[in-house]
C-alpha cells in the first residue's frame, strides 16, 4: 500500500516537474514575442500587382481580399503568371520596408514567403513558380530582406501557406469541398514534394528565423490535413531552427509542445485577459495584398486603440502593409505607421514588456491600462483616449497608493497631483492633453499591487453606473446582447444582483434607474444599500423608434428617478437590486451619483 503511494507521489513529482519544465522552456522561447508587442506583416506578391483589378473588373464577392484575386476572379495559372512583367525591378528595396518598420516601432517584420496563390517570393529550388523566376529576375527578395533585417536588427518570420495552394494540381483550394477531387494520397504528394522541401528552404537559407506563421483558419480536423502532417512540420522547425516559434493557425491547439502562440483570427481583437502569448494580426485598410480600389483605411486613433488595448489583455498586434508592385507604399499606410513610431518613441515603456491588470475588461471609459514591474516596483500607465472635460482622470480598482504620478509633457516630466480613496484615484490633469492620440500618464507604485476587481469603476465626470458587465456574479445573469455582441440589458426574474461601489464621500447620492417594463402591470422593484432600502413601482411600458422612416421599433428603456440615499461611510460597500413577482424586467443600468 505504501509502496504503491510512494509510487503515485514519484510520478506526480515527475509529471510536475517535466510539465514545469516544459513551460519554462516555452516562456523563455517566447519572451521576446510577449515583450515586443507590435510587428510588421507584409503581403505582397503577384496580386500586388494586379492591384485589386482583374481584365478591368473589381474584385468579385464580399470579402474581397486582394491577394484572392486569382481564386475570386478564376484566373488561369498562366494569365496570373503574366503579373510578374508588372513588377518594377529597379525600384523595389525590401530595406525600405525594414527601416519603415522600424521607424513605426515595431519589433519584428512577418513576410509572406507564399500565399495561397502558391507562389514562392524567394528564389526556390523546388519547382519553378517563383517570382524570380516568373519575372526572369536573378533577385531573391526574401533574401534582400533577411540582410536588411539582421542589418537593422529586425526580427523575420515568414508567413506560409500551408492549406491552401493554387498552384500545385493536388493542393487544396475550397472549391474542392464540391469537386472533391483531391485524394489524401495526393494531397500528402503535394505536402512531401512542396510544402516540406519550400520550408527547408526557408528555414536553412535565411539566417535565424524569429517565427513561422501558418494560416489555417478551421481546427486540422476538418481539413484535408492530417495531424501527422503538421507535426512533420513542426518537427522539420524544431531540427531547423529551435528557436523559432509557430503560430496557431498550423492548425494544432495551442500548447506547450507544438503551437507556441495563438494568432487570433483577421482583425479580432481581445476581449479578455489571455494568460498565454497572443496576437491579432490586422489590416491598415481592408486588404491584405495591394488593392488600388481601397477606401477603409483604419485611423491612426484606430490603429493606437487595437495595440494599447490588446496589451491591456496581455497581446500584441501584428500590423499589416501590402506594398505595391514597384516596392512603394501608399501614403496612408506611411503617414499611420510614422505617427505611431513618434509616439511609441516617446511612449514606448508603457508598450514593450507591458501587460494589463487583472481588472475588469474595458471599465474605463477614457481608455486603458498598461502595466509592468520592476523587481518591487510597478508602473501603470493610464493610456487616456478621451482627455476629461472636468480635468480628472478617475482610475478604478488599485487600492495602493502611488508613490508619484507624472505626465511627459515635451521632453520633460510633469509631476501631477493626486488623490486616493481606497480604490479609486483621481488625478488632476493639466488643461491641454500632451498628443493629440493617446495622453500616456505614469503611475509609480513601490509595492506590489492591491487590485479590487470587483468596485464598479467610477464614470468620467464622476457616478457609478450599475449594469451587467460590472454586477457580481456575472454568469449567473441572463444578459442580451446587441447584435449578439455588446452587453445590453439584464433580464431580471426575481433574483438578487449584486454590485461593489466604493463611495469615494460621504453624503447624499441620487438614484436612477433605467428599465423596461414589458408586462401589462407594473413591477416592484427594492433597492437596499446596509439598512437602507428604496421600493419603487415601474409601470408598464412600449416601443421606442429606433430609425424614423424604418419601422425599426424597439422596447423602450424609461429613466426613472428613484430618489437618494445617505452614505455615511466611505469606502466598499454592497448594493443590491430585486424585483417582486416572477415576470421578466429589463434592467439597463442604476446610475448612482453625489449630489451637490
Ligand atoms: C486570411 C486570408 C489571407 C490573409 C490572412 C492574414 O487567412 O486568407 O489572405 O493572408 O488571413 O491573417
């Protein structure tokens, strides 16, 4: 008996420690990747140069990528091969790309070595459908690139595509899911005589290789894949080039043996805090490949929302480019990528190496928070989006209390006043926000943080509002949701909700509600803070015009006024909401605030 639990107690110890090796193994590995943050993807190719037009058509279907050129406008192998003649040889310098990268402030460039279209960039040795060879030029672009990365120390990883080729006869491309005609012999053809050989190529000829980023878009299994496929693939990378890491979109789940960070999918950003390193890879407009025709360029405060607030939940962002056919970009895509390496020079620490806290997702209206430590001390950053009318900026949910808080206006350091009570700060903001984007302040802290996730955070202008994304006991409310997305109301049954408010003063604070009521009678909902309570009848209500002329109607959310209550010590304290009977209320939000 106790032989056999000396046995079980060894294996664990065994299991513990290789697991947490393996882990350990993987953080170091992945390091750089969760301390750069921001990179560089660039798709450029043969599409490039038909420039979102084919035979002077526009791009057919709706999501008209440029780069799906060949396959959304059926054009010939031969015909698409043509594009090559396009480039402009004498012009175009990959350094160029690398210093524009680098001036943007981002860490590491990811090149499309082959898309779908299954050209290879690079001069390949296997087959002979290369853009070297297509164009009858002895310049090997992924070549050129990788001097001029090591050159400026720039990371490179290359972007391959795996799944889908149009090229190879025994390739993937979706039409097969009617045609069916590939077969798992053929397609593992393919995979040993292209797909295996190219990444050698790539992963022998190019000097150290940061990264490998497949893309696959649905889980091996339902592909033409075959799981011993890809881990030939990520076995070929770990004899290669150890240090590389891989991206999700192999395919394979990520873990800790195979998958070293998850791309997340085209232009989707955070919406929680996720624990093990991620990315969003992003489009400036909408294509990825060079499209003429674009009109969606994404703001530069756009481009600064999806970085910071992805950082905010421990992510980065990998930022794309499509160069045209001659090298050049246009200026949309220059002028966005200068000024975010203006800022980031100067704003930088609150980026690389940051993280977020554990705090409620998005609680802050102004914007987000960034964090990093070092040895006991912590900095936050407040990265304010919104500059605040009254000059306060209210931070929620860290009860320590900061040794300094600054703001670099020009080239000098601001020391800014504060004051803290128990979980809230407010700090006083000079009239002018310093840059016109994104105002970063710091705040030092010289103890580890005290977070309180579960206060309401305070609103800018001051008042708490009480609503389903920051009530206690979440997952135990019925919420909708608009488009299926953003939170909207609670439905309440006769359960109790539940929220924190840490009352900053003592006093007197109004109460409002803002609830639909859809029953033909009205509903009685009790309100209680300690041991005072307010009961208020809501009568029955309608519809509500969303668009005139649409007959777009929807359940109208009434703002009642339920009165005060006195708070006469300051600090957490619980506020509950119920509603008698068993029909269903819609509650919006409580707006609790100080009166004057
Ligand atoms: C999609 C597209 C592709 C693009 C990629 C980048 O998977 O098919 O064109 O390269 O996303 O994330």
């Amino acid at each position: 008996m106790m032989k056999s639990l000396k046995r079980i107690l060894f294996a664990f110890c065994l299991f513990f420690i290789f697991t947490t090796a393996l882990f350990a193994q993987q953080n170091s590995k992945t390091q750089w990747f969760s301390h750069d943050r921001f990179g560089m993807f660039i798709h450029w190719g043969l599409y490039s140069a038909a420039e979102g037009l084919w035979k002077g058509e526009k791009l057919r279907y709706a999501n008209n990528y440029a780069e799906w050129l060949r396959y959304r406008n059926r054009v010939s192998k031969e015909e698409y091969g043509e594009l090559a003649k396009r480039f402009v040889w004498d012009q175009i310098n990959p350094e160029e790309w690398v210093l524009l990268a680098k001036k943007a402030g981002m860490k590491y460039i990811i090149m499309t070595a082959k898309h779908h279209d299954g050209v290879a960039i690079w001069d390949t040795k296997i087959g002979d459908y290369s853009l070297s060879r297509l164009s009858g030029t002895n310049r090997d672009i992924i070549k050129e690139l990788a001097i001029a990365c090591k050159k400026h120390d720039m990371k490179l990883g290359f972007y391959y595509s795996h799944w889908i080729d149009w090229e190879h006869p025994y390739a993937w491309n979706h039409n097969q899911e009617l045609t069916g005609h590939v077969t798992d012999q053929q397609y593992n053809q393919y995979w040993q005589e292209k797909v295996i050989p190219q990444l050698r190529e790539l992963l022998t000829n190019y000097g150290d290789i940061a990264l490998m980023w497949f893309d696959m878009w649905i889980p091996y299994e339902k592909s033409i894949i075959k799981k011993q496929q890809l881990q030939q693939v990520v076995q070929l990378i770990h004899n290669l080039q150890p240090k590389c890491l891989i991206n999700s979109r192999l395919g394979l789940p990520t873990d800790e043996k195979n998958i070293d960070f998850e791309t997340f999918g085209d232009n989707q950003f955070g919406t929680t805090y996720v624990d093990h390193p991620w990315e969003t890879p992003g489009t400036i407009a909408h294509s990825w490949g060079y499209n003429g025709q674009e009109n969606e360029w994404k703001s530069t405060s756009q481009i600064f929302n999806s970085l910071i607030s992805n950082v905010s939940l421990n992510g980065g962002y990998t930022l794309n480019i499509g160069p045209r056919a001659d090298g050049t970009l246009p200026y949309e895509s220059i002028s966005r990528l200068e000024d975010i390496g203006k800022w980031l020079q100067r704003q930088g620490e609150s980026i690389y190496g940051a993280t977020g806290l554990d705090l409620r997702v998005n609680q802050h209206d102004w914007g987000y928070l960034t964090t990093k430590t070092h040895g006991k001390q912590t900095q936050v950053y407040a990265q304010v989006f919104n500059w605040p009318l009254d000059r306060i900026l209210r931070i929620s949910g860290i009860k320590s209390k900061p040794s300094q808080v600054s703001v670099r206006i020009g080239a000098s350091e601001t020391s800014l006043k504060f004051k803290q009570k128990s979980g809230l700060l407010h700090i006083q903001l000079p009239a002018k926000q310093p840059d016109p984007f994104v105002s970063t302040i710091s705040l030092t802290y010289n103890e580890p943080l005290q977070l309180d996730k579960e206060i309401v955070a305070e609103s800018t202008f001051g008042g708490f509002a009480l609503n389903s994304t920051n009530a206690l006991h979440q997952d135990k409310l019925q919420i909708t949701k608009y488009d299926g997305k953003r939170p909207q109301h609670i439905q309440t049954n006769n359960e109790t909700i539940e929220w924190m408010i840490d009352f900053p003063e003592v006093g007197v604070y109004k109460v409002d509600i803002s609830a639909h009521n859809p029953n033909k009678i009205f509903s009685t909902i009790l309100i209680q803070i300690g041991t005072q309570s307010i009961t208020e009848k809501l009568d029955s209500n309608g519809k509500l015009v969303v668009e005139p002329n649409e007959n777009n109607y929807t359940d109208e959310f009434v703002n009642t006024s339920l009165g005060s209550i006195k708070i006469d010590h300051t600090g957490p304290q619980k506020i509950s909401f119920k509603k008698e009977g068993s029909e269903h209320l819609w509650l919006n939000s409580i707006w609790i605030e100080k009166k004057n």
